[in-house]
C-alpha cells in the first residue's frame, strides 16, 4: 500500500505539470474541439431524433382523437336510437305515498268521517256505482242494471270476477247485509244518517249475482245514493251491531278494492298541540293483484295522515309525501318546495253562509236576511280566498242554465235602507232594534278555509253595525263534539258550511222534513213552493220537466234568502313530476274522486320501446 502512495502524487504533479506548460492558444484550441464535439453529439442524439418523438407524439395523438370520435359517435347514435325508438314514460312499480289531513282511527268504510279515512275507503273498498273520470255516473261492482217501467224497482247484477281480498267471492248478500248495516240504529254507521228513511226501501238478493232494490215512491236520482262501500257479511255477520266499530275488522279491513291493507304505524312522536291527537299515521296498502279492473300498476300505495295541515305542508316542503290533496289556494302560496306540480279542479261542493231562519229572532225576517245579502261583496271574497267559481244558487255550476237566475247585487246603502224599513237603527256605530243591542253568533270550522270566510263575513256586516261573533271549531278535534253539539243542534245563527252537491237532488238540504236533528237542512227553511218543486222533481217523468222544476226551487230559494251562495269549492292538488296519478281531464264531484281510478296510478319512470 506504501508503494502506491508516491505513485498517485507523481501523477498528480506530472498533470498539475502539464496544464502549466499548456498555453492559451492552445487550452483555447483545446476548448473550441470540445464544443464541436458536444454540439455534434447533441445534433446526433437529440436534434437527428427529434422529429421521430414528434411523429410517434402526433400518431399517438391520431389513434386518441379516433377512439374519442367513435366513443362521440356512438353517444350521438345512442341519442338518436333511443330518441326514434325509445321514449321516457312512467313504468310499473314503486310506492305511491300522499299526505292526508285527519287522524285515522277507524279503517272500517262505514265509519269514514275525515279525508284521510275517506280516501283509504275509497282505495281498500267498492261500491256499487261511482262516478267516472267525465265526472258521471258509471258502473262499478255492477254489471248490468234495468229499473221498472213505474220507477220504482231496480235490478242489478254484480260482476263475476270480485274477491274479497282474502279470497272470498263477492256475493249479492254482501251488499244486501251492508245495506241493512246503514239502517241499523244499533250500528250507528256514519253513512246511515243520508238513509233517514231507508227502512221503507226493500232489499233483497236473488241468488249470488242479483240485488233487486224496491222503492215505496219513484225516486229517478236513486241511482245515484248507491255509492256507497260494500263490506263482507262473511266476516262481519256474527259481530253485533253495537261492536261492530270497535271490532278487529276496523284495524284490519277486508275489502275489494285495488289495494289490500298490509300495516298500520305511527308517523312522528307526541301529541300534537293543536287537536290532542297522536302526531299520525301511515297505513301502507299493497297490490290487489286480482283486483277486477286488473292488477295495479304500482306495488303498494302508502296514505300519511297528519292532524293538521301545518304538518302536512311540512312534510311536502321536506319531501316526506310524493303528493298532497284536501289543500286550498292560501296552503299552495306556502309551499316552498317548487319541485312540485300543481293540479286544480272544481269539485262538486257549494259553499254557503247559512241563516238559522228558526230560532234566531233576526234572521225569521226575508227583508234582513235580503239586508245581509246586499252587504256582502261575494266577487271580494272569492277572490281573496283565490276561488274560481261563483255559486248564485242552491247548485253549482252546469246543473241548471246559468242565465235562468239572477247574480245577487252588491249594495250596502240598500242593506241599510231594508233595515231601516224593519226599525233598525244604528247608534254609537251599532245596530238596535228598539232597545237591543243587533248580535250574531256565526259558526265556522278551522278546515277548508271556512273559517276565513267567517272572518270576512264577519267583517262586512259590522259596517251595518252588527256585532258578529264567529266561533271556530276544529273537526279533527273530537273533543269538540262539532255534529254533536252544533250541527244536529242548530246551535248558530249563522253557520259557514259546505254541501256536496253531485247531484240536483238537493231534497236533503232544503226541504223543510229535514230541517231537524240529523236533518242537513241547516236554515230550517221552510217554503210550501219550495217543497212542492223538490218532491215533484224526483217524480218528473223526462229530463226537461225535471229541470224546469229545478229552475224553479231555485228562484224560489233566492226569494227567500235562506243562505248566501258564496263559491264552489275547488281541489288543489300537488304531486311529484314523476308521478302519473289522475289524468288532467278528469273531472271531480268529490275530493276522493281521484281515486276513481288508482289501479292506473303510477310513480316510476323509464325508458321503454316506442311502439309502432
């Protein structure tokens, strides 16, 4: 290793040497024949290669722009298959979920007294007859019917394919053991007040197929009351007729209709504030997949009741519900959800300030009935409320020519003059009648708008100085005891109220046999003409006579100013862009009409082939 060492430092020297002896020409020649060397090597290596990496660059670039231009036609040819050949409609399947008002404490079809309870009943139940998408009358576990040449028996024959959902056969004694259900007075059935007089009506089944009805008097629209649900005798017979609401068979129904009942559960926690009752519930309905109509498009059907409508607009705004009917023009302005789409109908409902023409001391007077009637502004009012349809008379609009009678006048200095032609005389801002003091109890419930009309009333007719007191009651709020307590009686002067009016019959709302206890002849009204033009229109013989006799109760109901006309009432209806529920042709008498044909309904869309 030592000798290595001198060895390295001889080296060194020898080249430290070297560069001393090495002058600038030449160290700058040196230099020079490096760089021409370096320059050749990079012109060799990097410059000679160059345009080979740009053309592999500019190939590679070719082979990408060709594969995204075939990945780009084939989008476009995609596009135009599926727009030639394809197209985006709504598909089976799915859960249809609609918010309701009303607390759902009985599922049993007789016992239906709020929206949500009326809508399942119409979803899990059938009857007889119910009114079509033209908002006619049409056939509905019927087959075929025939009524005699006198008017007074009626004949049908019931569809062969109906089960009840557990598999049972429809028969003619289902509707025969309903029928007496709803005259039973131990039952109490809801529906059994419109039948005051049923007992005189005969029914009977002629085997499985035939239910023959026999009327004591020709009645043309009775047709028409036979709307109502069917329930199974097979399941219901034994029970007794003062248990039967509080029977099983409330809480698991057994119906015919296109959708059987699968679960009942609690929606929200508590108790709600406002009606005391559970915050909600959802009954989840599943396809009746041998429904007579044919199996349903969707699978199963979900009603979410709230017991307000607060609680219902909330659960729209969040998406909790997929629809929402029972609403009004006031409940759509609160919606914030704006993904939704609005649907409105008129409805078959009338609404009316209706005067208490017995009891109170006022009111038996035509000329301040009249009086009240002038100092109403009904053009305002709808239109504050956002309502659509004028109602001048006992029937909406359609039922009878609109030119065949008079729009009421707006005119506050004639209500003045009438009152002052019947001794009233307004003091300090208030209306006397000699030494008393002009006051007027109205009454109004917290749904449907009513009591807002109550509040603009209200308002008008102080300016002839009445004090007019409204008092406001809730329907889901059972505590209340609203038919109870003021309807049957008559526990009002005034009462803001509505009438379904699907018919021209309205026998039950103004003729004077009506006007007391379960009687929904509200005004107590009573007229000789009045009556004579309601009976003899259900004899009527052709349709001309009939509406000639309706012309004339009408006229006759203006004279005496039993009720103020007020408006129509409408649907409002909202739902998601996906779903296909009823078609916007179709025509409503009742709310619960939309569900004439929810077999139809759909949630779910999809690309599905064009069809040729």
């Amino acid at each position: 290793m030592n000798s290595l060492r001198p060895k390295k430092k001889k080296s060194f020297k020898n080249v430290k040497k070297t560069f001393q002896n090495i002058s600038k020409e030449d160290l700058k020649t040196k230099a020079d024949k490096l760089k021409g060397a370096s320059q050749k090597h990079v012109s060799k290596f990097v410059v000679k290669r160059w345009d080979s990496i740009s053309n592999a660059r500019l190939e590679i670039i070719t082979w990408l722009v060709i594969v995204f231009g075939i990945i780009f036609l084939s989008g476009i040819q995609l596009s135009v298959i599926q727009n030639n050949f394809m197209q985006e409609t709504s598909i089976d399947g799915g859960t249809y979920v609609e918010g309701t008002v009303g607390t759902i404490k009985t599922l049993n079809p007789l016992y239906a007294s709020n929206e949500s309870e009326l809508a399942l009943s119409r979803i899990m139940f059938s009857s007889l007859f119910k009114m079509d998408n033209t908002g006619h009358l049409n056939t509905d576990l019927v087959k075929k019917y025939s009524i005699s040449e006198d008017g007074k028996t009626y004949t049908l024959e019931l569809k062969k394919n109906v089960k009840w959902h557990d598999g049972e056969v429809l028969k003619a004694n289902d509707v025969v053991f309903t029928f007496n259900l709803m005259q039973n007075q131990e039952a109490r059935t809801v529906l059994g007040s419109n039948w005051k007089n049923i007992n005189k009506i005969k029914v009977q089944s002629l085997g499985d197929e035939i239910v023959k009805f026999e009327l004591p008097l020709k009645f043309t629209n009775f047709i028409n009351s036979l709307t109502f649900p069917i329930v199974p005798e097979h399941i219901l017979a034994d029970v007794k007729k003062s248990q039967l609401r509080e029977n099983n068979f409330s809480s698991q129904p057994i119906g015919t209709g296109a959708f059987k009942f699968n679960k009942k559960q609690q929606i929200g926690e508590g108790i709600s504030s406002k009606t005391g009752d559970d915050q909600g519930y959802s009954v989840t309905m599943v396809s009746n997949n041998d429904y007579y109509e044919g199996k349903p498009k969707l699978d199963s059907f979900r009603i979410q009741a709230y017991p307000t409508k607060e609680e219902l607009l909330k659960a729209i705004n969040n998406n909790d519900v997929n629809a929402a009917g029972g609403l009004n023009p006031q409940n759509i302005k609160e919606l914030t959800n704006k993904s939704l789409d609005v649907v409105e109908k008129p409805l078959s409902y009338g609404v009316y300030s209706i005067f208490n023409t017995v009891t109170s001391q006022d009111l038996k007077e035509i000329k301040f009935r009249r009086a009240l009637q002038f100092a109403t502004n009904t053009d305002e009012l709808r239109k504050s409320l956002g309502m659509k349809t004028a109602l001048y008379s006992p029937f909406i609009a359609g039922q009878i020519p609109e030119d065949s009678i008079e729009k009421p006048e707006y005119n506050v200095e004639k209500a003045k003059k009438l009152l002052e032609e019947l001794e009233y005389k307004e003091k300090d801002g208030s209306l006397y009648k000699g030494d008393r003091k002009v006051s007027i109890e109205m009454v109004a419930t917290t749904d449907d708008q009513m009591d807002l009309v109550a509040d603009i009333l209200a308002k008008e007719w102080k300016s002839l100085g009445i004090d007019v007191k409204v008092n406001k009651y809730s329907l889901s709020d059972p505590s209340q005891n609203f038919v109870g307590s003021v309807l049957q009686t008559r526990a009002y002067d005034v009462i803001v109220y509505k009438y379904a009016i699907t018919d021209p019959d309205v026998f039950a709302y103004w003729h004077s046999s009506q006007g007391t206890g379960v009687g929904m002849n509200l005004a107590g009204y009573t007229s000789a003409v009045a009556n004579d033009f309601l009976v003899s229109s259900r004899t009527a013989k052709t349709s001309d006579v009939k509406l000639r006799r309706y012309i004339g109760f009408a006229k006759q109901w203006q004279q005496d100013v039993p009720a103020i006309g007020l408006y129509q009432d409408q649907l409002e209806y909202v739902k998601t862009k996906n779903s296909s529920a009823f078609s916007g042709d179709t025509k409503l008498n009742e709310i619960t009409d939309r569900f004439n044909d929810v077999y139809k309904w759909r949630i779910e869309k999809g690309l599905v082939r064009k069809t040729p």
